[in-house]
C-alpha cells in the first residue's frame, strides 16, 4: 500500500519525488550514518540519470512487486516519517487519547490543544539554531520542514545536500528550506502525515516560477520557501499563520 501510494505522489510531483532513485542517493553518500564530502562520480550520475529509474517501474500484483527497471532502488526516506506520524496518531487516537504533539524527526502532527491553548511549533532558521518562525498547529494538521542544513557535505565550497533533482541526479543547491502546513484529508485519501514529508521535496527542487504550482498540484495553500540567497516567500495564507520571532523579518509573498 505504501508503495500504490508513494508511486501516486511521485506521478502527482512529476517526478521530483521520486523514492526509486535510492542508487543515485547512495551514490552521494546520504545512506550512511555519517555525511563527510565525497569524491563525485559524474559517470555514476549520468549512467542512473539516463536510466532514469521511476516508481512507475514498479508492478505490483497483490504481495508480490517487481521492478522493470533494473537501476530502481527504493529509498522512502522522504515518505516514511511522515506514514509513521499517522500510524502514530491513528493508534494515539484509537486508545482515547485526546491531546498529543507527535514529532518524527521534525515531521509533526497535533492532536487535540496543549491545556487551553493550541499547541505552537517553531519553524527552524536554516542558517542558525534558533526559531524563525512560530505558528498554532491545531487538531490533525501536520507540519514538515525539508532542508539543506541537517544531511549534508561541503566540497570545495559548495554544499551539497540530501534532496536529489531526480533529472540532473545532483542536489538540488538553489534552496535553503521550504516549510509545509498541511491540514487534516479525508479518509481513503493520502493524510495529512504523509503529505507533511512529502510535498516539501518537489517545492524544494522545483524552480522558483513553479514552486507555486508544485504545491498547488497537491493542494497544499500554506507553505514557506527560504532560497540559496537567504530570501523568504511566504504563501498568503501561511502568512496568516506564523508569528515571527524577532523583529524586521523581510518577506515576500507568494
């Protein structure tokens, strides 16, 4: 089920989600505990790029999956938070459990409020340890952060991080971070943790004329981009949500 659903979001995304590229991220060294710099193998990349390995590669007939292609390698490190914070917050909710905050490694779902008040999170500076941003996460919404300041390497002076462009095969080096809000979904639909993780993958990498439509392509209305050059874009609706921590924060709004 998981991999019907993360094949569908892949389609959605056009591709920049794409869980079957994990050779390409291995070859960048994101699959090891430790993120040093790497020597690039440029051939590797180009190989896997040409081969370009899809989840529509995949068949899957009741427990059995296959692969057509034989350069897919799954790798749902951008799904698996997120389907894990609502496995969490279906079982928190079946066992009568009316007020919790589920964090999964920065990806975060809320149930109920925290006393009288709702519960607040803070939205990371990508560039410094502290809180850009706060904002009231209600009853069911998730929040999801991608970023090029926790899994990464500098070469020569260069960052690279771990959000691959699945069509060049290199990270993707115009963004800083992009913050996603997502709000409760309907059953038999993708839920709100899964979206949380993924839907700020292809925002991240897409260019700045279409990260707009990236969101809107999963209805995603509430999202903030931080770019290369430290600049922030906020959706007009997210603006609505978050309080800014400290003074003077320049924005744009998207």
């Amino acid at each position: 089920a998981m991999l019907v659903d993360a094949t569908a979001l892949s389609v959605k995304s056009n591709g920049l989600f794409n869980p079957a590229i994990g050779h390409l991220i291995g070859t960048w060294g994101f699959q090891r505990d430790e993120f040093t710099a790497i020597e690039v193998n440029e051939a590797a990349i180009k190989n896997l790029v040409h081969a370009q390995p899809r989840m529509t590669d995949i068949v899957i007939k009741g427990n059995t999956v296959y692969s057509t292609n034989p350069t897919v390698k799954l790798d749902l490190g951008g799904y698996a938070k997120g389907y894990a914070l609502d496995i969490a917050a279906n079982y928190l909710r079946h066992e009568h459990v009316k007020n919790a905050l589920i964090n999964i490694g920065g990806n975060i779902i809320a149930l109920g409020r925290h006393g009288e008040n709702p519960w607040r999170v803070g939205i990371q500076h990508p560039r410094s340890p502290t809180a850009i941003a706060t904002l009231d996460l209600p009853d069911g919404w998730a929040i999801g952060t991608s970023g090029d300041y926790q899994r990464y390497f500098m070469l020569n002076g260069k960052r690279y991080c771990h959000i691959i462009h699945p069509r060049t095969g290199y990270p993707a080096q115009h963004t800083q971070s992009v913050t996603v809000l997502v709000p409760p979904q309907p059953p038999n639909q993708t839920q709100a943790g899964v979206l949380s993780d993924v839907v700020s993958k292809p925002i991240f990498i897409e260019t700045p004329a279409n990260r707009n439509a990236a969101a809107q392509a999963f209805g995603i209305d509430n999202f903030m981009v931080i770019d290369g050059q430290s600049t922030i874009f906020v959706s007009s609706k997210m603006l609505k949500k978050i309080h800014w921590v400290g003074s003077g924060v320049k924005f744009s709004t998207l």
